[in-house]
C-alpha cells in the first residue's frame, strides 16, 4: 500500500517520448565512448562502489531512471540483488538488450508501489532532475519509506539555481525536458526532511564532467 499518492508531472509524456527518442544515442555513446559508464569516472565508480559495499546485505536494490541499465548491471556483476526502471520504454529495451541477464520494468519514479521497508538501496543516478520542485521531495519520501532502516539511497545531479529547458540532446536529437538543478546544500536538505541522515556528499567539477554535480549518499536511521 503505497502512503501518499505522488503528483504526476504535467510534463511525464512529453519527458517520456524524449527519452524514447534520444534512447538509441544515448545507449551507443555509453558504449562506444564511456561517457556516462562511471568505470571511465573514478570518484563516480567510487560513489557506486561505496554505496553497494554498503547495501550488499541489506536486501533488494532499485536503479530508479537506470536509462540503458549500466549502472544496474555494474551493480549486479557485484553480486547485488538489484533491478532497474525508466520512465522510457525505450529505454528499457536497451537496457535488456544491453544486459539480458538483469531485471527491468518500465515505470515512473512518481508512480512506484514500493512496500515500506522493503528495499536495502535506492538510486536515482542522473535521473532525479526531471522532477518538478514540487515532486522531488514527494518521490524523495517515497523513497525513504521504502527503505529498511539502515538502507541507503545515492542520487547524483547537476548543480545551480536555474531550470533549463532542453530542446535537443544527444547528438541534436529534438527534445523537451527541464533540467531542474539544485544547490547541494537544497538537495541535502529535502533528502534529510524525507526523513533520511546524510553520510556522504561529492561535489563534482565543472571542468571534468560537463557541468558542476553532486552526489549525494543518505540512509534511513535505524
Ligand atoms: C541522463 S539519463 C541517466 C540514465 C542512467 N541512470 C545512467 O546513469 O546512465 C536519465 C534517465 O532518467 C529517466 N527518467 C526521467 N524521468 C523519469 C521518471 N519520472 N521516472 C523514471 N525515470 C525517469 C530517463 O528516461 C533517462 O533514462
């Protein structure tokens, strides 16, 4: 039974056939040139490698927004119980096609039934800063809840004040979405009002990864 039913953003169908359509490129970049495998990102693989050292034991593991699934399948090649969803459906093809032996489904990060307690990691890798102001924190309870106590969420995203809106990406493949960027400091804060504790945050530099990030670990007290 989910608590509280998440708002859907206005923008969920024309995100979704963004997605759909950037898919293919996004997919063979990862491939072919590394740039979003974090095995080409040291402090990124550290971040991951962190947090499944931290969850391995902890129960099932989430990838929310795993795009073509490579972080999922990292994580899985490291004994984790893990699953990833997408907003895409494209995307998910990929991910399956990429990386047969692991679990997908499509969904949105606002419309997951997730049980209370049922999870011992959530990530939201690149995949949060679609989400409306208003329903980050929604999805960021949402999150918490599903947690055991004791489980771990990472998120990594970009950092600034502004909400840019993209029309094309990935090789100038037409697009609509809002890039909702966040201080680290406003993103620590709503993980921690989600009811979550932080235990480590990485400020990523513009220079090396296309705009300043961050990434951010919290657990569920307990
Ligand atoms: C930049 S990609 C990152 C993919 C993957 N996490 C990675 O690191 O390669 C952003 C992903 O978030 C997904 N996404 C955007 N909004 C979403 C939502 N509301 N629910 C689930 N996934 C979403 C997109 O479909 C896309 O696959």
């Amino acid at each position: 039974m989910r608590a509280h039913p998440t708002d859907r953003p206005a923008d969920l169908d024309v995100i979704r056939e963004s997605y759909d359509r950037v898919s293919d490129n996004y997919a063979h970049m990862v491939v072919t040139t590394g740039v979003g495998d974090i095995r080409r990102h040291p402090w990124l693989k550290a971040s991951i490698d962190a947090f499944a050292d931290t969850v391995s034991e902890l129960g099932p593991v989430l990838d929310v927004g795993c795009g073509p699934g490579t972080v999922t399948a990292y994580l899985a090649e490291r004994g984790l119980d893990v699953s990833g969803v997408d907003l895409s459906p494209r995307m998910i093809e990929n991910a399956r096609r990429l990386h047969p032996r692991c679990r997908f489904r499509v969904a949105s990060a606002t419309d997951l039934d997730l049980a209370e307690a049922s999870l011992g990691g959530v990530l939201g890798w690149w995949s949060l800063f679609n989400l409306p102001r208003d329903v980050l924190p929604q999805v960021l309870a949402l999150f918490a809840r599903a947690l055991r106590p004791g489980g771990h969420f990472i998120t990594a995203t970009h950092v600034g004040d502004e909400d840019v809106v993209r029309t094309e990406a990935y090789g100038g493949v037409p697009v609509r979405w809002t890039t909702h960027k966040w201080q680290p400091e406003q993103l620590v804060d709503l993980i921690e009002r989600a009811g979550l504790t932080l235990v480590a945050e990485l400020r990523l530099p513009d220079e090396e990864y296309g705009g300043p990030g961050v990434v951010v670990m919290a657990k569920r007290p307990g």
